[in-house]
C-alpha cells in the first residue's frame, strides 16, 4: 500500500476520533424535526400496545399525523431507543451516535470495496469527508444514517453480492419515500459487467425485490399513521413547488446556491461529477460504437440530474432551516461511490498526466476541508436563518400556507446570499480541538489527493479514458 494513501487514511480514522471525542456531544440534537421524530415514536408505541394499527395519531379530517410523516429509517432506531425507556434527551443523544457510528461504517465499507482500486476510492473519500456529510453525522436526525446504508448498497453492488444487495437496498430505500428507484439504478449501474448493461438476473432481482419490500413497507407505514398508503402530508399540493419557472430556480439553487447549494458544501464532489460527465461526454462524442465506456457514468449524471430534479418540485428544497443541502445528503453519498467505480480511474490518469488538474484538484481539496470545522462551528451558519433579510421575517416564521407570495420571494432571499455562509463562518477558530481536527482532517485529504495525482508506472504513457 502507498504510504500516503496509508497515512492518509490513518489520519482520517484520527480526525474521526477527534470528532468523536470532541464535537460529538456539541452535535445539532434538537433540530425540531428530531424531537418531533421521538415525540412521534412515543404515539408509535403507545398505538402498539394499544392494538392500533391504522391511523394512529391521524388528527381526522386533516393531513398531519401525530406520529409525524419522516421516512421509516428514522422511527427504527428512535423507536427502539423509546422502548428502551430512555428520556426524550438521551434518545436524541443516541441517536447522533448511531448518525456517526454509520458515517464510520460508510468510511470503511468505502476503504474496503476499493482496496484493489486505491485512487478511486480515495477520489470517493474525499467526496465523503470534504462534505456537509461529516456535520450530519454528529446530528441526531437521520441524514448520515440514510446516506451511509445507500453508500453501503452501492459497495455491495460493487461487489456483486445479491443476499448484501437485497438487504442494503430495502434498508436504504426506507431512507425516503422517493429513494428506492435511484438506489436501484445506482447499484445496477455498479453491478453490471462490461459485457451488458444489465448485470446477472440474480443482481438484478435482488435489487428490485429490496426495493419493492420497502416501498410496501413503507406504504403500510402510512397507513398506520395516516389510514392511506400516501403520506398525505409530503403530497399536499401547497407544498409543491409552483410554476416551471420557480421550480428551474430551485434546480439551480440545488447545485449552486451560496446558502445551501451542493456546489460549496460538497465541492470536491462537484468536480467529481463535472470531470466524470464530461469525460463521459467526451467518450460519446469520440466513441459512440462503445456505450459500455460511457453510458455508466452519464446513467450516474442521470440519476443525480433526476434527484435534484425532483427536490426543486418540493416547497423547501433543502429541507430547511438546517445546514447546507440536507435533503440531497442521502443520495449524493452514493453518487459519489458511483462515479468513483464507473469514472475514478479515468479521472485519476487525468491528475496523473495533467499538472493543472492536480493544482485545481488541490484547490478544491483545500475548500472542501473547511467542512472539516463544521461539527463544531454549524451553529452560526443555521443562526443566519433565525435572522430577517430586508422586508422578510427569519426564514423559520415564512409559512407557505398563509402567504405562499412572501413564501417565496423571501425564500429566493435566503437561497441567493451574496457570499456563501461556509466562508463566513467557519474559518474563524481558534487553538482548539476544533482547529486539531480540521489540520489532521486536512493533511489527510491532502495526502489522499497527491496519492491520486501520482505518477504510476502501469498507467505512464496511456492515454487519458
């Protein structure tokens, strides 16, 4: 093994370490919707015990639930937690460990299914650390759960295991209501051989099975809560983006918006997937007789193209107030695990000939590392919401109901900041554990970036893919 891969990934098991034993305990516990989400595990079983099975909590007449209408994954553990007799307080607390104990799992599923291709894993290590993803897993709802069991869906597919696959993508597809079909095309894109575009029928079927058995879960979910297989709450047609117009904003603010955007809270992943489309862009264009080198990596672009597609038609499209893009987190992890497998090593021979793709790869190395301080310093970044912009109240007293015009002219408010919010706000620390975590963290993503842009004596002399 490379000594700067091996140091690299060393020094990211210690910048874990230093979260865990130090931002952990400051993680976002009451964000609202996860003291909603143990308040409406408490219905859950209390509807059990009681024999209860349709509608329980379901106020009559209307479409709210006192169970709450978050994704099954999340009422999993918290339910378990409340069964257990603990207080409203330690189940959230618990619950940001299980957030972190997955975000670790992820990491190593990641180290393990790439350990004959080091340099596609390390680009897909860098998407994951240089992320918001290492502040959710310090949060006690249940984005890095859901993100880490998608990453882990597509390493099995990677792997081609269809008992780990079946299981991963039903675990994974119970992460949201929308996510078993993106699970499903993410892990046959990475399962599928160079002979066809389809992997072997026993895959496929475990693919399709998992995910048909979570959304017949999750339909009888609903019916528990609401007394219907719909979640009456997330299809209400107010909360429904309105027009092509506002709807195009939002796909664009998805990638690009100051605020939130997963350009500047997940960058390293950006250029991930802007170099990955365009080198399959490229091969179409030069060789469109061999679909198989670049109809993977554009079904990767598709997929993500289609999920921020469907977020823009939601009211909030980041799932606010919250840091950064919280609703694409679950799935951009496993984009990132995708490109990785279907472009990494194109990508790496692309740092490995050019010098100008290794000077601007570390730059984008160096922003995404400033997420690196994010366990720590979140709190200012979401306190920017609790504060009126011009003519508009904080972004959590706009109710899209009663007045859904300042709705969404001050949304564009919040969306559109002149400066991204992660430049503001967490560069400014001290000597501390803080600053510890974030020059471990740094080195190690510095290191796994050289390892990439190498020279290699297998690959000298080809020709970038």
């Amino acid at each position: 093994m490379d000594r700067r891969y091996a140091l690299g990934l060393s020094l990211i098991a210690a910048f874990l370490l230093i979260v865990l034993l130090d931002a952990r305990h400051l993680g976002y516990l009451d964000t609202g919707d996860s003291n909603n989400l143990v308040q409406g595990a408490r219905v859950v079983l209390h509807c059990l015990r009681r024999a209860e099975f349709v509608g329980c909590g379901h106020l009559s007449g209307s479409i709210h639930t006192l169970v709450f209408p978050y994704p099954l994954l999340q009422y999993l553990p918290a339910g378990f937690l409340v069964g257990l007799g603990m207080s409203d307080r330690q189940v959230l607390v618990a619950l940001g460990v299980v957030s972190f104990v997955a975000f670790a799992t992820a990491i190593l599923a990641v180290a393990l299914t790439f350990r004959d291709r080091p340099r596609s894993g390390a680009l897909v290590l860098l998407a994951l650390i240089g992320s918001s993803l290492v502040y959710q897993s310090t949060s006690a709802f249940g984005e890095a759960l859901a993100a880490s069991l998608v990453v882990l869906a597509v390493c099995a597919g990677i792997r081609r295991r269809p008992l780990a696959i079946f299981s991963l993508v039903f675990a994974a597809s119970l992460g949201k209501e929308t996510l078993a079909p993106f699970v499903v095309v993410l892990v046959l894109v990475c399962a599928r051989s160079d002979r066809g575009v389809l992997p072997d029928r026993r895959v496929t079927s475990a693919a399709m099975a998992g995910a048909f058995s979570a959304i017949v879960l999750a339909a009888t979910f609903n019916v528990f809560r609401f007394g219907s297989i719909k979640n009456l709450l997330y299809l209400d047609s107010p909360l429904h983006t309105p027009g092509i117009v506002r709807k195009f904003d939002f796909f664009l603010a998805i990638s690009g918006s100051p605020s939130a955007g997963v350009f500047w809270f997940w960058p390293f992943f950006s250029a991930l997937a802007l170099a990955g489309t365009g080198l399959g862009i490229r091969c179409l264009i030069r060789r469109p007789d061999m679909p198989n080198e670049y109809l993977p990596v554009l079904s990767v672009t598709g997929v993500m193209l289609l999920w921020f597609a469907g977020l823009s038609a939601w009211f909030s499209p980041f799932g606010w107030v919250a840091y950064g893009p919280r609703l694409e987190v679950p799935l951009l992890a496993g984009l990132a695990v995708a490109y990785g497998h279907t472009i990494g090593d194109a990508i790496a021979r692309v740092a490995q000939t050019h010098r100008g793709a290794r000077l601007a790869g570390l730059a984008i190395v160096l922003a995404g590392s400033l997420q690196l301080l994010a366990p720590w310093r979140y709190a200012a970044v979401i306190h920017q919401f609790s504060v009126g912009r011009g003519t508009c109240p904080p972004l959590g007293q706009l109710d899209v109901y009663r007045d859904p015009s300042q709705y969404y002219r001050c949304t564009d408010q919040f969306i559109w900041r002149l400066r991204p919010s992660v430049f503001d706000d967490l560069v400014d620390v001290g000597v501390s554990w803080a600053a510890a975590g974030w020059f471990t963290g740094s080195i190690a993503l510095v290191l796994l970036w050289r390892f990439i842009g190498a020279a290699d004596p297998l690959t000298q002399g080809r020709a970038p893919a």
